[in-house]
C-alpha cells in the first residue's frame, strides 16, 4: 500500500505541475481516504482548488493550514507556500489587489 500511495502522489503532483486540476484532485481524494491528516495531502488540495477557481474553498484550506501548522517551528519555506496560496486565493475572490 505504501508503495501505491507514493506512486500516486508522485503522480498527482506530475497532474499538478501539468495543471490537470480535476484529475489530480480525484487521485489525491484517494490519497486523503489513506492518510487524511497528512500535511502535504492537505496542502496540495488547497492548491488544487485554486488551480480549479474554487477560491472560497481554498481560502478555508489554506486560513485553516495557516491556523494549524504554521507556528514557531514550523519550516519558513512551508510558511511561505501557506500563505502565498492564502494570497492567491483571496486575490481569486478579489479581496486583495
């Protein structure tokens, strides 16, 4: 299972980087079905969303991963890629220019 699990994340972010939005999504709900608390599951469905327009729901994800995980100790680059896509969601919804 582990094996399968990486190959489709591997593929997943191969769909991403492709911008293949809705098939990507559809291989990470499998993933998430898995392991649901996963930090990087959680992360790329936020950047999905985006990706798809669905920026209220990105939004959420990201203002919620932000709540969570971005403390003190947490790694400036995750930092970074929380909020960036926190920007880009509420620059969707046309609350920030």
């Amino acid at each position: 299972k582990d094996n399968v699990d990486q190959a489709r994340w591997e593929y997943v972010t191969i769909l991403m980087a492709g911008k293949q939005w809705h098939k990507a999504g559809i291989e990470l709900g499998v993933l998430i079905s898995h392991d649901p608390g996963r930090r990087e599951y959680e992360l790329a469905r936020a950047e999905i969303s985006v990706g798809r327009g669905d920026f209220e729901d990105a939004a959420k994800m990201y203002r919620s991963l932000y709540e969570r995980q971005c403390t003190a100790s947490a790694q400036p680059e995750d930092k970074a890629r929380v909020l960036s896509g926190y920007i880009a969601a509420l620059e969707g919804l046309d609350r920030i220019k």
